[in-house]
C-alpha cells in the first residue's frame, strides 16, 4: 500500500513506518522538508518546494499530483478536518474520520464529555463576550485551533476575547501528556510523558512546546500504578465517547493526585517516538493494527524501572546558519536544517535525545544536547571538523 503522511513535520511517524518493516510505500508532505526525512522516503515540502509559509491548506497543493492509497495525517491537521478530507480525496483515511475531529477536538463537547463521565476539568468560557468573568480565577487565553502551546497567553482583566479562541482556567500544576491505542470501544495507555513547555534552556517561551520526559519521574510504585490506573480510565471513557482508533494522546495537567484533561490530540504526538525508544512497541505498527480493531498487549506498569527518555526542541536564540547535518544525525540528532540552511531566531533549530536513570539525570542531558548544538550553531564548523579529525 502507498501511504501518504501529511502535517507540519512528518519525519517522526515516517521513521516509525520505514522501521516497521512493513512493506508499504511512504510518502510524505509537510513544511520542514527536513534532512533526516529525505533519508526514509520521497517528500515534498511547503518550505522547499513552494517556497511558502506554514499553512495547512497549503499541504493540499503540495499533495497534488502524489500516487497513494492511504492517508495519515500528523499535527496539527486534526484541527482542519476539511483539509484532512480534501487531501484524502476520496481514498481510504488511516485514523480519525474528519467527522471525529470536528467533535473531539471542540471544547465544548470535549469538557461535556469529561463531566458526564464524572472526570475533573477546568473551566471554560467560549463566549467573546464573557459577562461578569470571576478574576478570582486566573484564566488562559487559548486558540480554538490549539496545537504546540502556539497562541496561549494568560487573560488579563480588561482584555478582549478575539474570534477563535476561548478561556480555560489556569491550574497550577505539573503539564503531562499521555499516549494511547484505540479500537473505537476500548483504549490501551501506552505512556505517560511529562511535557517541557516554555524552558528557556531550549530556547522556547511562555507556554510553547519544547519536549517530552516518559517514565515514571520518581514516583513510588504505588502513586506510579494509581496515576496509571486514572489516565486508562480517562482514555478509555474519551475512546468510548468519540470511537477514537489509531494512537491517539492527551494533555492533562496533575494537580495533587487530580488528573485535568485539557485536550485529545487524536493522531500521532511528539512523544510517541519516545515510547518507541523505551518500550520497543513500533507506533506506525500500532497505529495500523489499532485501526483494524487490535489492540497490542502491553502493560505500562510493567516498565515501572525502564528510567526515563527525553526529547528536546532546540530553538534559536538568535539568527544563525545550521552545518553538517549528516554529522548531528549520526550521533542521534534529528528535525535536522539542510546544510548551509539559515535559521531565524526563535524558530526550531533540531531534536536532541536522552535517556537517564532518573528524570534528573535526563533532563540535564538534554539541557547539555541543546546547548552544544546552539553553540555549534554559533561558531562556524570549526568545532565539528576537529571532531571529524
């Protein structure tokens, strides 16, 4: 079969498909056009082919014209459910129908649906004329077509609600996003990650997505096994309400023990790739079987001492030129710039990985990643050439 994968970036679920070994075609569409996808599979990209901003509609041009059979789509298309159709013009569509996205990913519905089953959520407000708004609560300001933290600001007295967004209370407490396979009637969790958001150390701001830590972060076996008890729960509850299938992920915030989901991102996420890496399930795999009705057998709780795997986004602190990508790649770097590709200041620069005893010694291995390729970045490939020597 031809598949074709579309999204902003889809390097990350086509690694997974060429790494399945399954003996399907992959082709992709996505706006970075980057190096290490140009080494799995044919592309095009938005950047490179049509020399034009992001903008999802835009993936149907660079689709035109493409031999394929099958769609699956990547963030943040679950957001534009007509573009997802148009692109699969007709053929068959591997995940979330576009009518499923239309509902799942509208938060009216989407809280309704926590509070009939009886799952903590925070507020919201969607009129763009709020009357008499608590400021006892503090409110955030989010995108209704929400992906990446893109577009979240914390709602000040006195500001306007523009079209397309809405307010969603603040909780302060620890962003999480958890991972999980769907049949339409049942779901399997398949990680818990937590979610690195605006770390300056990575060069991201305000509530901006900049990474993923999966494992267990220190938790004793009991609290561990409870929190993974409540977010199957919370997956199977959204699986049954909107018959998800394929991966699909979810963002919650842990306040205490209460577990707030904010959002499902029904396709594949960022963090997925990490539980490639740590649990050997192979997502594109799942992702196919998920969508025929089979489930894997897995049990998270069995990776209680697996340690903890990270991913970074490095962003650029200002503009620079990207060297060598063949050189990052083969220590593990990917989201890899073309050779000689300028890069502006505050855009995404590369991927870097870790893996650690502890989410500590993880997180400060990435932080390490990422200041070596920033510097790198910075000071020509003097510094990448005597490592060649």
């Amino acid at each position: 079969m031809d598949i074709l994968i579309g999204g902003v970036s889809a390097r990350g679920l086509a690694e997974s498909a060429v790494q399945s070994g399954l003996r399907h075609r992959i082709v992709t569409v996505d706006y970075f056009g980057d190096f290490d996808l140009g080494l799995l599979c044919t592309y095009r990209s938005i950047k490179r082919d049509l020399n034009l901003p992001y903008d999802p509609g835009y993936l149907i041009q660079a689709s035109a014209g493409l031999t394929f059979d099958a769609l699956m789509y990547v963030a943040n298309l679950e957001n534009y459910p007509s573009v997802v159709e148009v692109m699969a013009g007709g053929k068959q569509i591997l995940g979330n129908s576009p009518t499923v996205l239309g509902l799942v990913r509208d938060p009216v519905t989407f809280f309704e649906c926590l509070t009939n089953a009886g799952i903590s959520a925070p507020k919201i407000i969607i009129d763009s004329e709020p009357l008499d708004l608590d400021f006892s609560i503090r409110w955030l300001r989010k995108p209704l077509r929400s992906g990446g933290g893109h577009g979240i600001a914390i709602h000040l007295p006195g500001d306007r609600l523009e079209t397309g967004f809405f307010l969603q209370e603040y909780l302060d407490g620890l962003p999480y996003g958890a991972v999980f396979a769907a049949d339409g009637r049942d779901a399997c969790l398949l990680g818990i990650s937590e979610q690195l958001i605006g770390r300056t150390e990575f060069g991201a701001d305000d509530f901006r997505y900049c990474g993923s830590i999966l494992g267990p972060m220190g938790t004793g076996q009991a609290e561990w096994g409870d929190l993974v008890d409540r977010i199957r729960q919370v997956v199977r509850a959204i699986t049954r309400e909107f018959h998800l299938v394929g991966v699909n992920g979810i963002d919650f915030i842990l306040k205490g023990k209460t577990v707030y989901p904010l959002e499902v991102n029904p396709r594949y996420t960022a963090s997925m790739e990490l539980v490639e890496w740590a649990y050997g399930l192979n997502i594109f795999k799942t992702h196919l079987d998920a969508c025929q009705g089979r489930l894997p057998d897995f049990d998270l709780f069995a990776y209680l001492d697996a340690g903890c795997f990270g991913k970074a986004i490095r962003f650029a602190s200002r503009d620079m030129i990207f060297h060598d990508p063949r050189w990052w790649f083969d220590r593990g770097v990917r989201d890899l710039p073309l050779e000689g590709e300028q890069i502006a200041q505050g855009k995404p620069i590369c991927t870097a990985f870790s893996r650690g005893h502890n989410r500590s010694e993880c997180y400060n291995r990435l932080v390490r990643a990422a200041a070596e390729i920033e510097w790198t970045c910075l000071h020509t490939t003097t510094h990448i050439e005597q490592q060649h020597a």
